[in-house]
C-alpha cells in the first residue's frame, strides 16, 4: 500500500502535487531550516561539539538563500506579503509589455516571409496530401472530423469573400494564360491532319441555313436599292432570285468539291491563321484584347458566379459526407491523384512552390494582423486571471527554484564557516 495515501501526504507530493505540492515542500524546507538553525544555535551556545557549528551555519545561510528566492518567486506574480515594495508584482504591472514583447517575438521568429520560406523549404506538403489522398484514414472518426473541418472552414470564409477570391484568381490566371500559340498549334495540327475539312463542312451547312432564313431579307435589300423602273418592270425581282440561287449554288459547289477556289481559298486563310496565331504580334495581341473583353464580360461573370456556387455546395456536401469523397469514382480518381502525387517528383515539386508561395504571401499580408491579434487579446485579459495562467504554467519550476536556493545557500554558507575555521 502507498505510504503517501495512507498519510493522506500524496498531496504534497511533488511528482503530483502541482504548483501547491511544491510550493509546500519549498516553504516546509525553509521551515526545516529555519527549526534546525534554533536547534543548532542552542546546542552551540551551551558549549556543544564544534559540528554544530557547522550545522547552524548551514541552516543560516540555508534560510537566507530560501527566503532570498521566496521574494524572487514570489516578486514575479504579486507584491511579497501585500507590501508595494518597488519592482515587485512584474507580471500584472507589466502584462501589456509582455503581450507587445511576445507578439514582436512571433513576428521577427515565426511570422517573417523570409523566416516562413526558409522553414517551408523542408515542408514535403504534396507529399503528405499524396499519402492521405492515396491511403484515406480507415477511422471514421478522424475522416468525419476532417470533413467537418473543411466544411466549417468553406462555410466560415465567407460566400462572399471567398467566392470573390476564387473568381479572381481563375479570372487572373484567364489572363495570363497565352491562349494564341495553343490556338495556333490545335488549328495547324487540324489542318495537316484534314480535319479542318469538317469544320469548313459545318461552316457552309451554317451558310446555307442563314441564306435560307434570309431569303427575303435579300429580295428586300435588292428592291429597296433598285429603281422605279426595275421594280416596275420586275427585274428586281428576278435580280435579287438571281442572287439568292447564285449563292445557293456557290455554297452547294464549295460542299461537294473539295477542290473548289474559295476552298481552297479558306484553307489558305486558315492556315494563315494558325501560323500568324504562333508568331505574329499583331494577331497576338488581337487574340488577347478579345480574350480580356470575353473575360470581363457580364456573360462570363455570371458563369463564373454559377461555377462557384455549384462547386462551393458540392465540395461542402462532399466534406459533411466522407462517404462521397471515399468512394465511387470521386474517391477513386482521388487515391489516383494521390498515387500519381507520391510518384511524380516534377509535380510534387509544383505544388509545394505554389504551397509555399500561398503560405508566404498569407504571412505577408496578414502576419501584422497575426501579431496585433496576440497583443490586443493579452491587453484584454485580467491582470489576475494572466498571472494565474502563468504560474499555473511555470509555478512548478520556480517552487524547485527555491528548494535549489535553500540548499545552495546552506551549501555556500557551509563553506564559508569551514573557510573562517580554517583562516
């Protein structure tokens, strides 16, 4: 059976006791000292053996150095026995300080770009994201966990914000995005492989319905610049049907002879195209103002709205229902991902610079933010309610403190009576 429980003294144990269990032993050491210096001090002053001698000295300077330390101890958290002595209470009088001094020190340690890229450089993030998307937690605590996190987090951004922030950053990347040589590349490759044939096929079908629909359109435009005299001999009539079969019949020709001049003539354009979309400025940059003009368009913008708000709901469905993500194709195109992830070192690469750039540039942008948060909220805390934490938190150590100035001060003060002894 514990002694310790037995006696009821387990909770002055300082393997259990906490702060209180040491802070009893330290004080009940000082006591011990202070009993055995009354007795020491005795037995010298009634002609006892020189050893006591040596013992009161220990317990003398043993006391000194206990107390010593007590106020130290003691000094940190509150004023020694309620007395305002100078330089006392540094923990509630300076809690302010402390909170700006430890917010500057996360920002010059933690919260630098410079000191974020140097730590991430050896952050393996694709890694990690490969090995979970590869191998998804068979704990379906930890899975729902996760999951409820990622929607709590889509939910929390803000539709709004975040739904801004995306839009924005696919509307960039539309951007820089140099659509011209890709155009350029498809189209050639269409053309040497006949298969712009087709799209010339698709385009005199598309004619010849336009100029069937508009017949009348015609017959009009060619009456109303005609004459009187035209129009009352009916020539215009027969003009303007003249025209219209005339068209038909070229559309008809340039379907069914793949050799007709215009084309031929198409083909040659087309082919223009495509190499001017690959090296020519001027078209280039044409291709750029139309693509920047779609980008910004009402049209667009309203897709990219409706884009976002079906991905934002799916991916939080998603999120509260681990089964969607795990399973069915979703979940085996994922574990493919994070196959393909583990294996492919150019793409880990990738993603880790995007990783590590993402994560700079939010210490960039918010680590003041970061740090003014850390020393509003200490600013706001009690000072009682701080200086509880902190020696709830440090208390213990600093009670061995004192227990280790008791016997140090006894030691030195053991020394110094066998010095004069001796001298």
């Amino acid at each position: 059976m514990n002694l310790l429980k037995t006696t009821g003294l387990d909770r002055f144990n300082p393997a259990q006791g906490g702060v209180r269990g040491m802070r009893i032993v330290a004080t009940g050491l000082l006591i011990l000292m202070a009993a055995i210096y009354i007795a020491a001090r005795g037995r010298e002053l009634d002609g006892g053996h020189d050893v006591w001698g040596y013992v009161r000295a220990f317990a003398e300077a043993a006391m000194v150095g206990g107390l010593a330390d007590w106020f130290a101890v003691t000094a940190l958290f509150r004023h020694p026995l309620g007395l305002p002595i100078p330089h006392t209470a540094i923990i509630p009088r300076n809690k302010d300080r402390i909170g700006s001094s430890l917010a500057n020190f996360l920002r010059v340690n933690f919260l630098t770009a410079s000191v974020v890229a140097r730590r991430m450089v050896k952050v393996d993030a694709a890694g990690a994201i490969g090995r979970l998307l590869a191998n998804p937690p068979k704990s379906g605590r930890m899975r729902e966990g996760v999951g409820r996190l990622i929607a709590t987090i889509l939910e929390s951004l803000g539709d709004e914000r975040l739904g801004a922030m995306v839009k924005s950053g696919l509307a960039n990347r539309l951007r820089e995005f140099d659509v011209s040589p890709l155009l350029g590349q498809t189209l050639s490759a269409a053309i040497v492989e006949n298969r712009h044939a087709e799209m010339l096929d698709g385009l005199i079908q598309w004619g010849s319905r336009v100029l069937l629909h508009n017949e009348g359109v015609i017959h009009d435009m060619v009456q109303a610049r005609t004459g009187k005299f035209m129009r009352w001999t009916g020539l215009d009539e027969k003009l303007s049907t003249a025209i219209v079969e005339g068209l038909h019949k070229l559309l008809d020709d340039m379907a069914t002879d793949p050799h007709h001049p215009l084309r031929l003539k198409a083909q040659e354009g087309l082919e223009t195209l495509a190499f001017n979309l690959q090296n020519d400025p001027d078209t280039r940059a044409k291709v750029s103002a139309l693509k920047a003009d779609i980008i910004d368009s009402p049209a667009v913008a309203a897709w990219m709205d409706r884009l976002w708000q079906g991905a934002r709901t799916r991916m939080i469905a998603a999120a509260r229902n681990p089964e969607v993500v795990t399973g069915g194709q979703i979940g085996e195109a994922l574990r493919q991902l994070g196959s393909t992830l583990q294996t492919d070192a150019a793409l880990r690469r990738t993603i880790n610079r995007f990783t590590r750039r993402a994560v700079v540039g939010l210490v960039a942008d918010y680590g003041d933010s970061i740090v003014t948060l850390v020393s509003d909220t200490i600013r706001s805390w009690d000072a009682g309610t701080v200086t509880r934490q902190l020696e709830n938190a440090v208390g213990r150590d600093l009670q061995y403190i004192r227990v280790n100035g008791t016997l140090v001060g006894g030691l030195v003060g053991l020394g110094l009576h066998g010095l004069s002894q001796l001298l």
